[in-house]
C-alpha cells in the first residue's frame, strides 16, 4: 500500500481552491479537441482526446491502459486498493455531439470561451467537464495526502454518443478488473441554479427509423395525385396513429410493464420548487402538453413518451415543387420508464405499423438502440454519503430527482457487474447539451470538483460489504 502523508479534507479543498485556474485551463484543453464521435473524418481527434485523457492519469502515477476496441478507444485507469475501503468505479466518456447548426454558435463550438460566469464549448457539461472533476478531485488527494482514501478506477470511453456499441462487450470481458462497490457517473443535472440534486432514476430508450417507399420515382402531383399513395402522407398518418389526443402510446401493450410512481414519489416530485412559467420562458413555448393526469415535472422524467425527431421526403429547396415524393422516412423514440422491455416494444411496434401501411406503400423498421429505465434504491449508504459530500462541496443538501433522459450503461453495470451507480450532475438544465452554445457553469465545474473530493472522504469511511 503506498504511504499516506498527514493531509486532512480540508488540506484537499485548499489544493482544489489554489489550482483552480489551472483547473480550468486544463479542461479548456481537452474540449478543444473536436472528438465528435458520430463523425468519421474525426476519427483522429477522438482518439486524441482519449489519449489526452490517458495522460492525465498517467501524469498522475495510475496504472493507465489505452484499450482499443472495434471503435473508439477506452481509457481505463486505477488507483492502487486501499484496506478496509470501498472501490469505486467512475464511469464517464471523452466524445462528444456533433457541433451543428454551426451558424447558432456565439462563440465557436471548439474554442472554449468563459461568459457570463459560463465556460461554452461543445462537450463542456456533456461530458467532458463533469468527467474531469474527478479526475481533478483524485489529482488534489495524491498530491496532498500521497495517496486515494479509496480505491478509484476510470472507465472512459469515446462512443457514449453513438450508442456505446462496444462497451457492454468490454465490460464483459473485464468483470474482474472493473471489479467495484458503487459506480459513480456525473452526466446529469442538478435540480436548478444552486440546487444540487442526486438523480436516483432515469428514463430508458427505444430508438427507430421507420422509411417507406412507393412509387419508383417521385411523380407529378397534379398527374398523379389522388391514385397513387403518397408515401409522406403515409408517414404522417402512421406516425400520427402512434399517439392519442390525450398523450397516450397506442403500441399494443406498451403500458403493460410501466411501473407506476408511487404515491410518496407523486407527493416528493410535487414538492420540488418548480414553475411551470420559468420552464416555458426558459425553452421558449407558450404552454404546455404531454400525458393526461400527471404534472409536468411527472410527464418529463417518470413518465413514458413517443417522439419524432426526425422527418425527411420530398422537395425542400426554395419556391414549390409540386411533387408526389417516391420515398418517406422519420427517426422517433420511445422515453420508458423501468419495467418496459425495448424488445418487446420493439416486436409490438412493427405489428402495429404492418396494420396501418396503406396499399401501394413497401415499409423498412429499422431498430438503432434501446435501454430499460432504472431506478436506484434511495436508501443504500453510498447514497446517504453522496448527499453528506453534495451538502459539503455544495452548502446545501440535496433534493432527489427523476431525469428523463438515458444512461444505458447504468442498467449494464447493474447486470454485468451486479452494482447500483450514484448518479451526481454538476450541470444545469438549459447547458445546451446536444445543441448549439453548451455551456458549463464555471462555479458549478469547481464544486463538482470540491463535491468529488468530499465523496472519496465519505466513501472511505464506509466498511467493505
């Protein structure tokens, strides 16, 4: 076991608060690297930014590997075990989102520029930014105590914006190396500005492209409409059939899995200091909508959902074309909520848009990803730590959220190494993640920081189960 100076908590937040401006030149570093993993003339940068991320642990005496995989690399690195203390495994990813619509960019997707308290750049709070405060927070314990209070291991991978193809099977292959207690992941969100939040379920995913074909070409619309199918009127019809008035899924059985919230989870959501008034002014709408019978902060986080985020056919370009477009496609997602099998789904979706394809129009269902939702037992000791580290790092306890977003690897720890993860964001909701402007909160980015190295505090004073 290496040997471990006389260095207290509090000597840790001083080395984190002395080299902050460091700190944050170093992170500017990384999001400068343009690690767009979804983009195949980057592949050089993302493996840059891997091995940037490598160096780091390198640089700070951690047994550190470059693993490569039939895709982007993963960057797994360790701290040597610590007797008697948990081992904690901190998951997160190098790449990024694709930066477009350039044109809506301030200041430019890969030049991190700080504004208004803010640091922009593409991958600043996903994930780039919140990684990297545990890296940091490992760097302030070795270089004032010599040593971790627990052990730590780094799983960093390059594809968790392309679906994390390869991860499941490195995972699999490496049970007993990433061998832990608890996993800790830092991509979420806090509640609101300077209300933590410990995020203890998410959301999972069913992802599609559903494309239809008619005619051998596109038509003139005046010659041929009205006897041939349009297959983007098709598109539209089917789609539209996929969701009620009411905000209802009408894939057959899609709610029979749902497990419903309960009545303490209802009374604790609605509890949370939400306005619906701030939400709209925030994203921009002037009302809002979704599933009868639940409240907003219900429906966007708990709660299952379809949506289109994709639609493509016909003419496009400037002026009219009066067209009758041979091909129709869409991209749409299912959010559910823990229970709900995506293969199920999967299987009960294609039945019911067999049922509805009109004559005249041939149908191809392409699946991409999907993942179960997950819900994270709000009692366990790694959580109460976790809110004991977010009340130090932060000055306040935190509240306990639902996110209706995805972190498919949450369910694969759980399944594949048989352990619950703390979910802990240091970001903010309207950071822009996957949209032009990403920001990170610069204050936000230190007491995550601060946050990280209280939790190693925390955890270390927990007994091996």
């Amino acid at each position: 076991m290496p040997e471990t100076k006389s260095a207290s908590p509090q000597a840790v937040q001083s080395y984190c608060q002395e080299h902050a401006s460091r700190f944050e030149d170093e992170l500017c570093e990384l999001l400068r690297i343009e690690s767009v993993s979804a983009d195949s003339t980057r592949r050089g940068e993302v493996r840059k930014a891997a091995q940037w991320v490598a160096d780091q642990f390198k640089k700070l005496g951690l047994k550190t590997e470059l693993c490569e995989t039939p895709g982007h690399p993963i960057v797994f690195a360790e701290s040597p075990a610590v007797l008697g203390a948990p081992v904690v495994l901190v998951y997160g990813h190098y790449d990024v989102q694709p930066p477009d619509p350039l044109n809506e960019w301030i200041s430019p997707a890969f030049e991190p520029t700080r504004r208004d308290g803010n640091l922009y750049a593409r991958g600043a709070t996903d994930d780039k930014g919140q990684m990297f405060t545990h890296v940091k927070s490992a760097e302030a314990w070795l270089k004032t105590a010599g040593a971790l209070p627990v052990q730590l291991k780094y799983l960093i991978e390059g594809e968790e914006e392309v679906g994390s193809r390869n991860l499941d099977e490195f995972i699999e292959a490496n049970r007993d190396r990433l061998k832990c207690d608890i996993v800790v992941v830092s991509d979420t969100s806090q509640f609101a500005p300077d209300v933590p939040a410990v995020t203890y379920g998410l959301r999972g995913i069913a992802y599609y492209e559903l494309r239809l074909v008619g005619p051998k070409q596109d038509l003139h619309s005046g010659t041929f409409g009205g006897a041939v199918t349009n297959p983007a009127n098709a598109l539209v019809q089917m789609l539209s059939a996929l969701i009620d008035e009411r905000g209802r899924v009408q894939v057959p059985g899609f709610y029979d899995d749902v497990l419903p919230l309960t009545k303490e989870e209802r009374q604790q959501i609605a509890e949370l200091d939400f306005s619906e008034a701030e939400f709209m002014r925030q994203i921009g709408v002037r009302a809002l909508s979704g599933e009868n019978g639940f409240s907003t902060l219900e429906r966007k986080s708990a709660r299952p959902t379809f949506d289109i985020n994709g639609l493509t056919s016909g003419y496009q370009g400037e002026g009219a074309k009066t067209v009758l477009p041979a091909k129709a496609s869409a991209k749409f997602s299912f959010r559910l909520v823990p229970k709900q099998d995506p293969h199920k789904i999967t299987q009960a979706l294609r039945g019911a848009l067999e049922k509805l394809l009109p004559p005249g129009i041939t149908m191809e269902l392409e699946e991409f990803h999907g993942a179960p939702g997950v819900v994270v037992p709000l009692d366990s000791p790694y959580m109460a730590a976790a809110a004991r580290a977010i009340e130090k790092g932060f000055g306040r306890a935190p509240v306990y959220i639902r996110e209706g977003g995805s972190i498919p690897v949450v369910n694969s720890f759980k399944d594949l190494l048989g352990v619950d993860t703390l979910l802990l964001g240091w970001g903010q909701n309207d950071d822009n993640t996957h949209s032009p402007n990403e920001k990170f909160s610069i204050a936000d980015f230190h007491r995550g920081i601060r946050t990280s190295a209280w939790l190693w505090d925390e955890l270390s004073r927990m007994k091996r189960a």
